[in-house]
C-alpha cells in the first residue's frame, strides 16, 4: 500500500517537492506515524506550522464544530469568527485593521499592494520601490518571488516585476544608501527563516524603523514563519521594542489549515477600499474558528513562556554538541526557531534522523533547521540531541 501512495503520487502530482520516501498517516502532539506504524519526533511541524503539535483536540473540535454550522458565505457577508479573529489580532498586536487571504504569499502580495496604493492614494505615482533582502524568502507568486533575495527561486520565472531591490540583511549602511524617495517599503524579516535562520543585531531593525521614519517609507514585517508564539513572543518584533506599519502571518496561524493575514495601521490600511483587492476564501468561518481557538490556546496554556524555557534549553544543548563537534559552525536562533551550521552538507544526517525517528528539516545546504511544535518537552530535545551527538560523532 505504503509503495502504491508513493508511486502514484510521483506519477500524478506536480514534481515541485522532493519527496522523503514515507507516508505519513497520523499524529498527535510532537509524534508522527507513518503507514508501517514507525513513529517519529516532529521537529520541522509542517515547516513552523504546527505549533500546537497534531490532531489537537480542542483546535480540532472547533474546526468540527464550525463546519456542522456554517462552511462558507464570501465576504459579500459578515461572519462570527471572523469578525472575533479579526478583533482578536489588532487587540494584541500594533494593527488595526486584517486582510484575510489563504497564505503566506498572498498575505505579502496583498503587503506589497498596500504599500504601492498607499502612496498612489497620496498621489505620489513613481513611489513603488520595495527594497527586500539578500537570502529573504517571501513566497512563490510573481510580486512574492520579486521580493524574495534568493535567485534559485527566481530562475526560469524572469522577467521579475520592477521595482524591487536587494540589500543584505542585517547591514543598515547598505539600506541608508539604497532607501530614498523612490522607495515605499521596506520588507524584511525580523529573523530570516528559509534564509538559514538568521538573525540581526539588537540594534538593527530599530535604526529599519528610524530610516524608514526619515525617509516616510513604510515598514512591512514578513512574520510568516516567526509569528504566533515561534519565537516566544506572539510576534518576533515585540523582542525589538519597535513596531512596523504592516505585518503579514500565516503559517502557523491555524495550526495546518491554510490562513494568511494582512495587518495593518489605520493610516496605512485606508489605501484599501471596497474593490480594491479581494479574496473569496479569505476568512471563511471554518479555518478563521479553528484558527481563534489556536491563539486562545496560546494563552491560555502559557505556550509562549514554554517556548521561550524549552528553547533556551534547546539552544544550550544545541551548544554543547557544537563544544564537541568541529563539523558545527554556528548555533543560533530564538526561541523556538533555531538552526546549526555545518561544515558539511545536511543531507545525510536528516536521513539518518529520519531512520532513527527524527524529523528535522536541511535549508540552504548545510544549515540544520529545528521548528518543533511550541509544546515540545525536554525528553524529546533530550533524544534528538543524543542522536545527532552520535551521527556526528561518526562523520
Ligand atoms: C513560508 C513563508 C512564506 C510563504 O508562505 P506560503 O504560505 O508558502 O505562501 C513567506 N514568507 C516567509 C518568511 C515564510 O517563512
């Protein structure tokens, strides 16, 4: 059976993912189960998705809930829940108003509208420039994959949109010289995820926002990946004391079903009127319930505080094995968003994880990514770090 999924799958579906050769057929909490019964510790969660491990009962009673109720309306109507999302958001971030759409990418495609029409409303017609960073990841659509510093992603897709310019990241020269009246945004990630889980010096994105301020260029916070509790705050740019105009989440907002939104000031958000972008699906009471229970959840369970003891310890262990093993360059990251250097490619130690009962994720060749759901124990990270000291041991 296990083969037959397999092989249909690489004969039917697109050949955009290369896939590990296993079927995953169940979870619940920070395990998986494949279809030979094998388990495995979770430490990628759907790639920083799953913050709340799987099948969680409660999300999952709300979703079940929901969709005995009322599936799908379109926004030509208002809802319950996402109307309480919605308030739920900009009462506990810098917002004031939600864009809902399906995804990471179009939550940073609707960004990259906003920021154009904003000035456009102002009728200041040639400011369109975003400046984005080198090694940034924003999405796979034409504007997401423009902005996104990476150019294995860009490759074959060309010619990319105007207007967009890249900078290194965590340089404030680099964008002193490139900002200017031409530019309407700067989009950036307050830790480069996919990038290799890279982050800026404390002072940083406090001198973005300064020349942001300078220049009257607005500020957009790509939290995709860092949003929702992943770093131990709900969002990652509360660590920095500042704030931005606009911010984008998705992936770990409804904990698996597809959610993105668009945050923004009063101000900013004004640009957009009836008409001027849309989504059918965007906020359909389905995933807009699940996703209230995921941030009640949050909360309710101290998830954050969780997050960010178990992932001092994780970083210390994390160290320890870099004290022990040459082929480890680097440890770093925040909270629960942590990576390793290495000196060799990835690949084979996430396979031999994988053959021990370890899902851990490989980016950028040789950096080791760990995004384990929020409610990870020390147990777990206990085992993981056994197993890696050993097959490193060995390299
Ligand atoms: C995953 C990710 C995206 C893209 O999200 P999709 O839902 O795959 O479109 C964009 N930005 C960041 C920082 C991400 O981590």
């Amino acid at each position: 059976m296990t083969n037959d999924i397999m092989e249909i799958a690489d004969r039917v579906i697109a050949k955009t993912y290369k896939r590990f050769p296993v079927v995953i057929a169940k979870g619940k909490g920070c395990t998986l189960w494949d279809t030979q019964g094998k388990s495995y510790i979770d430490f990628v969660a759907g790639i920083a998705v799953c913050n709340l491990g799987h099948a969680h009962a409660a999300v999952a009673d709300a979703l079940a809930n929901q969709a005995n109720t009322l599936f799908h309306v379109s926004n030509l109507y208002y809802t319950i829940p996402q109307v309480e999302l919605a308030l739920w958001l900009t009462e506990n971030s810098f917002a004031d108003r939600v864009f809902f759409c399906n995804s990471g990418a179009e939550a940073n495609e609707a960004a990259i509208k906003l920021a154009r029409k904003y000035f456009k409303e102002k009728g200041e017609n040639d400011r369109y420039g975003i400046v984005s960073m080198e090694k940034s990841f924003h999405g796979r659509t034409m504007a997401t994959l423009s902005a996104t510093g990476q150019d294995k992603i860009k490759k074959g897709f060309e010619p990319v949109l105007e207007g967009f310019e890249h900078i290194p990241f965590n340089d404030i020269e680099a964008l002193n010289k490139t900002i200017g009246p031409h530019t309407c945004a700067v989009l950036i990630e307050p830790i480069q995820g996919e990038g290799g889980v890279r982050c800026p010096d404390t002072e940083y994105l406090k001198a973005v926002r300064e020349l942001c301020n300078e220049t009257e260029s607005l500020l957009i916070f790509d939290e995709i990946q860092t949003g929702i509790g992943r770093t131990g705050k709900l969002f990652a740019y509360e660590h920095f004391g500042i704030e931005p105009d606009i911010m984008t989440l998705a992936k770990a907002l409804g904990n698996g079903l597809p959610i993105g939104v668009m945050l923004a000031k009063e101000h900013v958000a004004d640009a957009f009127g009836p008409g001027s972008h849309a989504s059918t699906f965007g906020g359909t009471p389905v995933v807009t319930a699940a996703a209230m229970e995921v941030v009640n959840t949050l909360f309710e369970e101290s998830v954050l505080d969780h997050c960010l003891d178990i992932g001092t310890y994780f970083k210390e262990r994390l160290i320890w094995l870099k004290e022990r093993h040459e082929t480890i360059q680097d440890v770093r990251g925040l909270g629960l968003l942590l990576g390793m250097k290495l000196t060799i490619n990835g690949e084979p130690i996430v396979n031999s994880c994988m053959e021990r009962g370890f899902l851990i994720n490989c980016i950028q060749d040789n950096i080791l990514r760990f995004v384990p759901p929020l409610i990870i124990e020390k147990k777990e990270i206990d085992a993981l770090i056994a197993c890696l000291d050993e097959l490193l041991g060995q390299m």
